[in-house]
C-alpha cells in the first residue's frame, strides 16, 4: 500500500486480506524526491479484538545526498494487530522565530505487514545515523544556537563556561517550553540521560560559554 503525503494530514489503514488473520508487525518504507528537505512526523495505532492502542511515534530526518531515496524507516510490532493505522504530519524544524512547519513535498509511504511472535508493542526507527555537533565562542561573542529539528534526537551535550552567570536556555515542544540550566564558571555541564530531546528542540548558549558539543541521532 502506497500513500503520497501531499497534505498537512494523511492517514492510512491497512488490514489484512483475510479478516481472520492477525497482522502483528509493520513496516514502513519512505521515497522522498532527490534533493527533498521534508521531514514527517507519524504516529502509529493498530486495533486488535481489545480496541484501539496506540502503538508509538516516529520521526524521519531528509535522506543525505547521494543516500537512497527509498528505505524502510520504521518497524512497529502490536500483539493481536488486525488493522494498522498511520497518521502523518509534516514534521516541525526550529527556527531563531520558532518552531515551524517543514515544507511538504511529493513523498511517499508505503506499509507492508506480517506476522511475529515474541514482540512487545512498540515502534523502532531503522538505519539511524549519528553526528557530533559542537561550538566555540568568546564572550561577548554567543558560541550559538543548536537546532534539533523533527527526526532528530539529542542524546548528549557538554558546555563549558569561562564567567560566572553562563546559561543554556533549552525550548522544546511544538509549543516550546523553555528551561535554563545554569553553567558553573571554569567547570561544565553535561545533560542527557532518559528521556532523552527529541527534535523540534532549540538550545542557547550563553555569550560567555567557551565551548559545547552535543551528540545527535537521526533517522536514515
């Protein structure tokens, strides 16, 4: 089953050709348009014979240049499944106004469902990529600004002071809320742990933060 995500919503339901089969596990494959900057935001439910669960969410980051333009990007596992249902929006990418949008294109979904046995009900993103990110800057200069955008996910991140009164300010949230976290003079911080930022996230760094650097995951 293929659906191209054109508009703001898209919802999809795939159920098996024979109503007395289960279908406990789904995959979800994406083509997006070579040179596409699209990133989407899914949310994924299946019925079963107990009713409606909601099963997880996913994000997907644009492909690299050069990368291949269709790849599974998601697998979802749900006891009992006899209908799967997908709903998907544009994902959201931070901006120094907020957060916003991202510009949908011609992608494309397609969902194909089996069976499995053993499975908790979840969803797991497949070929995530890792990158390192990092800054430096001297006061008054600001060492700068880390965007997280929808389909990415903020493990880790270290900043290191050289004042008193350095901050991170943190926003997250499609409607962002935002936390300072305070930096020691001459000493560090260091943030991560569970539950980890998942994008859209926006962090700031303080004009006399020396350095900082952050671990990012991304879909493939």
């Amino acid at each position: 089953m293929s659906v191209i995500l054109q508009r703001t919503l898209v919802e999809a339901s795939l159920v098996p050709l024979d109503p007395n089969e289960f279908a406990e596990s789904l995959s979800v494959t994406l083509t997006q348009p070579s040179g596409s900057t699209s990133r989407w935001d899914f949310r994924v439910r299946c019925r079963t014979d107990e009713g409606i669960t909601m099963v997880g969410r996913f994000q997907t980051a644009p492909p690299r240049l050069g990368s291949v333009h269709t790849r599974v990007v998601a697998m979802a596992f749900c006891p009992g499944a006899r209908e799967w249902l997908v709903d998907v929006v544009p994902g959201m990418v931070s901006s120094d106004t907020g957060f916003v949008p991202t510009e949908p294109d011609n992608s494309s979904m397609s969902l194909a469902q089996g069976t499995t046995s053993g499975q908790l009900a979840g969803v797991q993103r497949v070929g995530e990529r890792f990158r390192l990110k990092g800054g430096t800057g001297v006061a008054p200069a600001p060492a700068g600004s880390l965007f997280v955008h929808s389909g990415e996910t903020l493990l880790s991140w270290k900043a290191w002071a050289t004042a008193a009164g350095e901050t991170v300010q943190i926003a997250t949230g499609i409607e962002p809320v935002t936390v300072t976290i305070p930096i020691p003079p001459g000493g560090e911080v260091i943030g991560g742990g569970s539950p980890l930022w998942v994008g859209p996230a926006l962090l700031v760094f303080s004009a006399g933060v020396g350095a900082w650097m952050a671990e990012i995951a991304e879909s493939a």
